[in-house]
C-alpha cells in the first residue's frame, strides 16, 4: 500500500510549514549544542589556564620566568622538583602535611560517625540547640582560636606537633562531618536498625557491619571535606608548629632570599601540593557525585 501524496494547495503549504518548522528545530537544536560547547570550553580554559601556568613555571628557570614570557618552557628543568625532593626542608613539609592531615581525619571520621547516629536516630533535651551549637563553631574563624590554642598546647608540651594541629583541625571538621553524616543517617529508615535487632544483631555489628555500608557515599563527601579543609588551613597550622611539623603550606611562604624570591621552587612545590587532592578526588569521585545529590551538601 503506497502513501497517497497531497497535492491540494493548503496540504502542500501545510506540509511546507512542518518541514520547515522542522528546519528551524533542527538549526536551532544545533546552535545550542555549539553554544554550550563554546561556553563549556571557554570554562575548561578558564579553569585550567591557572593549572597549566603553575606546571608551566615549574619547569623554567627563574632567570627564565623572570625575563621572557612565553606559554611553555623554553630551556625545560627539572631542577625545582629535584631541589623539593633533596631538600629536607621541603620534602618533610608535604610529610607533616599528610601526617596531620591524616590523623585529623581518622578522629574526625570516628568521632562524628556516633554523634550523627545519635543526632539522627534520639530524640533528646536541647538536641537541635546542641546541633545548632556545633555548627556555630563554623561560622568562627580561625584566627579566634589561636592565643587559647597556643597557649594551651605550648602548656602540656604539644606545641609543634602533628597532634596539635590535628585537634586544632577537630574543632571545624568534626561538627562539618556530624552535618553531613547526620543528613544521610536521616534518610536510612529507622525499620533498618529494628530489623537487625530482631535477626540478633549487636549494635556494633550493625552499625559496622549494615549502617555503615549503606551510608558509604556520605562517608566518602565528609572524607573528602575533612581532606581539603586540613590541607589548605593555614593559620592554625603555621602557628602552632615551628620546625619539626612544619606543613608544606607554611613552608611556602618562605622561599624568599637576599636574592629575590624562588619562583620556580614555589610554583614545583604547588605544583607538588595540588596532587594529593586530585587523588584523593579520583578515589571518591563516585561517592561525592551521590553524596552532592542526595546529603545535606
């Protein structure tokens, strides 16, 4: 059976119009797309123009970085990292870094796991005056805590050391982790706790065993915050170490000398320090991706 073709004046203006609406669909669906791509790649270049100037420093001279400008090295070194890396001064920066940074999320993470149980599961007194008051501690910034801080840990002999700085830390990022884990405890039904009771389940094996499991994505966001918060802090961990935790970042304010200052080495170094966060944004990036869409974040 063949499809009868309109030959009627208005059938013919008809079918004209469609397609050519149909046309315009189509170059307009089409401008879109290359408008968005622009947008997006001028985002790309915007973002990552900073990045690439960074390494680009890196790997020139300062005699270089200080004469010529051009958009990739000319006379390509090593040098700077190779200086970073036999320089103990340097190198023992991104260890005391990681040390702390480490531990602070260890007793974050262990702390805040209970309290935002608690906080999600209990109905108590004061319960969202105690919340809200946790949260205040956020709202404070740092540089209000460091004469109680000083003093304190210079008093029973923490003063420059990994601990210090840690617990420092655990006045911001224990209650920004009760927060987030508190948001995804409360979208767990509660039948899920009497559950596992009912099948003979202890509290510690259900929580380690059942709950935590099913909160992993959260777990992996407030990791990956408690990362970028410790590593980036400055004022707390500069003042409360001297030489022996010295962390990268107060390291870094120091490369200028009676000749000028080391733009190569401070670009190298970071350069240097931008790599723990991206691989730590590569291990969780599934958990943060579910973590932005369905916690409190």
């Amino acid at each position: 059976m063949t499809r009868s073709v309109p030959t009627t004046p208005d059938s013919v203006r008809q079918q004209a119009a469609e397609a050519s609406a149909k046309r315009r669909k189509l170059a307009r669906s089409a401008t879109v797309r290359w408008r968005r791509r622009t947008l997006l790649g001028l985002y790309l270049v915007f973002v990552l123009l900073p990045i690439y100037w960074l390494l680009n420093l890196s790997l020139q001279s300062n005699s270089e970085i200080l004469g010529t400008f051009s958009f990739w090295p000319q006379n390509l070194t090593l040098a700077n990292y190779i200086g970073i890396f036999t320089d103990a001064n340097w190198y023992m920066g991104y260890v005391n870094s990681l040390a702390y940074v480490l531990m602070n999320m260890l007793i974050s993470i262990l702390v805040a796991l209970p309290a935002a149980y608690a906080f999600s599961r209990f109905k108590f007194i004061g319960d969202k005056h105690l919340f809200f008051w946790l949260l205040t501690n956020l709202m404070a910034p740092p540089a209000v805590f460091l004469l109680p801080y000083f003093q304190l840990y210079y008093s029973v002999g923490l003063f420059d050391t990994h601990v210090a700085v840690a617990l420092a830390h655990c006045l911001f990022n224990i209650p920004l982790a009760v927060w987030i884990l508190e948001g995804f405890m409360s979208s767990v039904p509660k039948e899920v706790d009497e559950t596992a009771y009912i099948d003979g389940y202890t509290f510690p094996a259900f929580f380690v065993k059942i709950f935590i499991p099913m909160i992993r994505s959260g777990i992996g966001v407030t990791l990956f915050f408690l990362f970028m918060f410790s590593w980036v802090e400055l004022l707390l961990s500069r003042t409360l170490t001297a030489t022996n935790a010295q962390p990268i970042a107060s390291i870094m304010t120091r490369t200028s000398t009676a000749s000028g200052i080391d733009w190569g080495t401070l670009a190298a170094a970071g350069v240097l320090t931008i790599i723990p966060g991206v691989i730590v944004v590569y291990f969780v990036r599934n958990h943060i991706a579910k973590g932005f869409a369905l916690g409190r974040t």
